[in-house]
C-alpha cells in the first residue's frame, strides 16, 4: 500500500489554490485543508468581536481558544470555525482584504502553524496556502507553486463574485488582488514565497482540468517513488 503523502499548494490570490486542492484530495483521496480559509475565519471573527486586525494580543486570544473544522456535506467542503459553519460569511470582499492584515500577524500565524501541522502530520494531506511549503511543510513530500496574471486572478475573483450574487467592479476587483499581492509578498513573517523544490504550474492560460492532471501526474509520480 503506497503511503500517504503531505503535498502542499502555495501561490497568490486567484491562483485557483482552492479549486486544485479540492479537486486533487479528492482524486487521491486525501483530506483536503483550506488554510486559507483557516485565516479567513479568524478575520471573519475578529470583526464580529470588534478587534483590530493590528491588536496582536487581542488576535493571539481569539486564536488561543478557536477549533477550525473542515467538514464534506452533501459534496461540499464546509468550514465550521468554533462549531459554526462560516463557509460563506469568509468569502465576501471585505473579509478577504481584512484576512491579508490579520495572516500577517505573527501571532496569528504561529497559531495557525501549530493547527495545520497537527491537522496534517499524518500524512494523507493536500493543504494550501501561501507559505505551505516554505513554513508549514517545508519537509512536504510534494509541493506545488501555482501562479496566473494578476489580470487573470481578478478576473476569476470577479466571475466567482458574480456567481455568488455579490455585485463588484472588475478593475477594482484586479486592484484588490494586485493590493492582496503586496501585502502577502511584503510581510516579514512568513511572507508568500516560492519553495526551491516546488513544482511551478502557470494556470494563465490552462483550465482547471488541465492544471489537474499536470498535478496528478507528479503525486503518483512521487508515490510510486517512495513505496519503490
């Protein structure tokens, strides 16, 4: 039985890191973890409880006593941050530009760290994010960096936006992304980085499907190279 590996997926905003990663745990049959979404629910309540995203103490508390839990319901991965589902309230525009301020907090993200390590240290994993593989997992059995224009993200970001019902501009859509970059590149702790070893996946000009089986490809590669 071959076993089961850690594979971690970084790259910016509207990489398609989500999308991927979803699709990927669940040809191999691994456990997908949305870390993003991880930080998303810490913003999320740190604006419900009123907390600035610059008050480290106030953010090191909310963190020290918060249980993320990633659950498939009727196909669907839903996202239940202290027993209550908030797979949707994450993933409004206000709380994605508030997430960038909170995940660049080092309190916030050594908590974070601590959670996805013993989410995923048993192997059977994919997880994304943006430093996966660089802080995470820098031990990862397979990472992969995924990247597009910035044009290409904002435009994805917009689509999904509009599926959704959430009326948005697609040039300050672009800009948010482009703004999003900034701050996930410039922070000092753990900014967004490419790891030295990861597998780099342009997806500017490829579909979902396409970028998959590129992925897929290099998992049972790596598979069958440890069981051998």
């Amino acid at each position: 039985m071959n076993k089961k590996l850690i594979i971690a997926i970084d790259g910016p905003s509207g990489a398609g890191k989500s999308t991927l990663s979803k699709a990927l745990a669940k040809k191999l049959g691994y456990l997908n973890i949305d870390t993003g979404a991880m930080y998303r629910s810490v913003a999320y309540l740190a604006q419900q409880q009123g907390i600035d995203p610059q008050d480290e103490a106030g953010l090191k508390a909310l963190c020290s006593d918060l249980s993320i839990e990633f659950v498939s319901k009727d196909g669907s991965e839903r996202v239940f941050a202290n027993g209550v589902d908030v797979s949707a309230v994450i993933r409004t525009p206000e709380v994605s530009l508030l997430t960038a301020q909170v995940a660049a907090n080092p309190a916030v993200r050594e908590a974070m760290m601590l959670l996805q390590r013993k989410m995923g240290e048993g192997g059977g994993v994919v997880l994304e994010g943006r430093d996966i593989g660089t802080v995470v997992f820098p031990y990862a059995d397979v990472k992969f960096f995924l990247s597009a224009t910035a044009a290409q993200r904002g435009h994805r970001r917009y689509n999904e936006l509009l599926e959704k019902g959430i009326a948005v501009d697609l040039q300050q859509t672009i800009a948010e992304v482009e703004a999003r970059d900034a701050v996930d590149t410039a922070r000092t702790h753990a900014p967004l980085k490419q790891a030295d070893d990861a597998v780099v996946v342009d997806s500017t000009h490829l579909t979902i499907a396409e970028v998959l089986e590129k992925m897929v490809l290099v998992v049972k590669n790596k598979e069958a190279e440890v069981a051998g």
